[in-house]
C-alpha cells in the first residue's frame, strides 16, 4: 500500500499472543534465557522505546524459575524519563509469564517525583508509615534511626524500585538485606557515561536508542571531547553485540513508515492491530500523518537564542480546539500533545493555550519540547517545527535524532505544522 508521501508501507509483522512477544524477546535478548543477570551488560537497542519503556512481560522483572519476584532496580537518566516508565506501571500494572496481569510493590526514590506518582514516592510512604507509629512511646519523638528502618523496610519490600542514575549511589542502598537480582537502565543512549557507571556496581542491562536524543551536555568543549557518548554508544561502536528489537507496538503504519525508512533502515515491523482507524481519522485534517502549511513568520527574542513563531500557536489553538469539540474523549483522556524544538516556543503555546482555555489546560493538554518528552506517548501529537533557517530549511530537520523522537512519540496521528517552503527544501 502507498501513503501520500510515496513510501510503501511495511507489512505488518505476525500477530504475537503473549506466548509469542515472549519468544520475539528471547530470541532478541538471548542473555534473559538461563543466565545470571549479574554476569553479563548487554545492551539491548529498543528501536525507539517501543518495548523497554513499555510493562507488558518484562522477563527481567518476571522470572518464572523463581520461586519469588525479582527485586529490580530500573533506573533512568532523569527525572522526568523515571516518572514515564512509574506512572506506566501505576497505570496497566505489570504481566507475569502466565499472562496474568498483577500490581507488584513499588517505590520511586529520590527528588522531583511528579505529583501523577506521588503515592509510590518514598517519602509518601514514609510518612503513611509513620503516621501508623504509636508516637506515645517516644513521646512523639522520631529520631533518624526510625527513618532509616523504615526506609530500608520500603526497599527490601519492594518488588522493583525506581531510581535516577544519579541517586542510584546513594548510600541508603547499603542497608538493604536484600540485593538487587538485576538492574536495567532505560534511555541508556541518553545518559553520559559517568552517569552510567553508577547503577553498575548492582549490575545492569542497558536499553536504549542510538537513534534518538543523547545526553544534553551544555559544555562545547566537553562535547568535543566526547562526554556525550553514551556507554551504550561506546559499546556498539566497540563491537558489543546489540540486539534489536524490531516489531513496534505503538505507532499507525502510516506513521511508522517514514521513521522506519529514515532511521531504522527500512526494518521496522508493525505488530497487528496498529492500522485500526480511530473516529478521527474519519475527518481529513486529523490523521494518522496530516501536515498543514501555516506559511508563518518567526522570531528570535531578544537574547535567549530560541525562536517562537505566533503564527503557529495561533492556528494550533485552533486545530486544538476543533479536535476537542469533535471527539471530547481525546480532551478527557488528556490524549493530545503539543510539542516542538523550541522552548520559547513551548512557554508561548502553554501560555496562550492558558489564556484561551483558562487554568485547566495544563491538566488536559500536554505542551513539552522534543527532548522533554522523549520516552513518552500520546494518541495524537501536534508538532510545531516553528522556523525555517537562512536556506529555507526547516531548523530542526539538521538532527535526524530529534526528527526521529518528534514523528515518533504519536500512537495514531501526526498534526505537522510547518511552512511548505521550508519543508521543500528539507
């Protein structure tokens, strides 16, 4: 089959009962069969996240010739990357080898938890169990001794604890009694080195895409230098054995054929029941892959080296808008994402997105850059590419990896907002 852009579309991949995802992800990760996961750092390539940010049958959290679950340390580069993959589990809970959907103990350590996961944070339930403490023994004393037993108890009984790199050395993890039995990495193509080394004295197994975003390094001469590459990265290039997954779980075929072409050399499957229209796709102007020529004009404020284009937030209120009032269920599931390169631009949308819709906006709407909102998923994403350079080409295409993580974060529709001169010469 043919889309608009001329490409053909990749047949879908065999449709995978869990059984069969289970075999698809031995086969790519033949370290999960009968090994210690302590012995070995494998890097797992995740083609766009597809499967490691995602919870359905993680072998490594559910292991079958166990007699108990797993303790698993997963951490990420941030925080932001950290509350995706706890909110996710919050969400559909976690399937075990018999296809049995289950809740595990759960707890996300460390600062900045976002409010969406507050309940599994650890000082939450530090405090729900100190609230159960009879207080009138000490006389309503508590000294840091309890704290800290405490503390230790939330770790050891928890099945998978959620941690950033950087908090994974903390020393409250040497009064664990019970060890980690594996440590997995998620966004491991995004974090920089040191960062990596961490977590490794637990043992880890990295996932990530090479594909997408790198780490954010603000130094010009410690990039130079090479800080920026991942271990992930250094791993690969070395010669480590790099499996890839290659069927996608997330994205409508007409979205998935060009990143698949583009980024992942044309190997991409799609697993079934992704072409299912949606009641949006019966309108021309709202999917799966829908680009709308603004012709704006943009703009550099005064030194901040961001660019903003009015243009653009004015018709994106509008397209918004419109969306909602046709199928308010994308309003109320909060399914919508704005998202473009440019900060300036993201703080314009939101402010006007508030000035137009009132405070609620920030609950029903998700406007974020390109970098902010890598790992994560909406059903529809509306992406503002903003400007066009000297050449009249647009800005952002220059990198491929935040090309990628922009077309990619849309489970069945892309809204690109653009200006066509630009996009002909890109």
């Amino acid at each position: 089959m043919q889309t608009k852009g001329g490409f053909d579309v990749k047949k879908h991949g065999p449709e995978l009962d869990i059984e069969g995802k289970h075999a698809h992800w031995m086969k790519a990760s033949p370290w999960l069969i009968g090994v210690n996961p302590r012995d070995l750092i494998m890097p797992v390539d995740g083609d766009d996240g597809f499967y490691p940010t995602g919870n359905e049958l993680k072998p490594e959290v559910v292991s079958s010739n166990r007699k108990y679950r797993a303790h698993v340390l997963v951490c990420a580069p941030s925080n932001s990357a950290l509350d995706e993959i706890v909110l996710r589990v919050l969400q559909t809970g976690i399937r075990d080898e018999n296809n049995n959907t289950y809740n595990p103990k759960i707890v996300r350590i460390g600062l900045k938890a976002h409010h969406s996961v507050k309940a599994v944070s650890m000082d939450y339930l530090i405090q729900q169990k100190l609230s159960g403490v009879d207080r009138s023994s000490d006389g309503g004393r508590r000294g840091a001794g309890e704290y800290d037993r405490i503390r230790s108890s939330i770790l050891d009984e928890a099945a998978i604890v959620f941690s950033t790199l950087s908090f994974s050395g903390s020393s409250i993890f040497s009064r664990m009694a019970r060890a980690f039995d594996v440590v997995i990495i998620d966004e491991a193509a995004q974090a920089v080195e040191p960062a990596t080394l961490i977590p490794l004295i637990h043992g880890c197994k990295q996932v990530g895409d090479p594909v997408q975003l790198p780490a954010t390094v603000i130094s010009s001469t410690a990039q130079k230098l090479g800080y920026g590459t991942s271990l992930f990265k250094r791993f690969q290039a070395a010669g480590f054995p790099v499996q890839m997954l290659k069927i996608q779980y997330r994205m409508h075929p007409e979205i998935s054929i060009f990143p698949s072409k583009e980024f992942y050399e044309g190997v991409l499957e799609d697993g079934e029941g992704l072409s299912k229209k949606r009641p949006w796709h019966s309108y021309s102007c709202f999917g799966p892959f829908c680009f709308f020529d603004v012709d704006g004009t943009e703009s550099q404020p005064s030194g901040s080296g961001s660019w903003v284009n009015e243009d653009e937030v004015e018709f994106i209120t509008l397209l918004y808008h419109q969306m909602a009032m046709r199928y308010p269920e994308l309003k109320s599931s909060s399914q919508v994402a704005v998202i473009s390169p440019y900060r300036h631009q993201v703080k314009l949308l939101k402010d006007h997105f508030r000035s137009t819709f009132g405070d609620q906006s920030k609950e029903v709407i998700d406007v974020n850059t390109v970098d902010g909102f890598q790992g994560r998923e909406k059903e529809v994403v509306i992406f503002s590419c903003v400007r066009c350079n000297k050449e009249q080409k647009i800005g952002f295409v220059s990198d491929f990896r935040r090309m990628n993580v922009a077309i990619t974060r849309a489970r069945s529709a892309v809204l690109l907002i653009y200006t066509q001169a630009a996009a002909a010469n890109s």
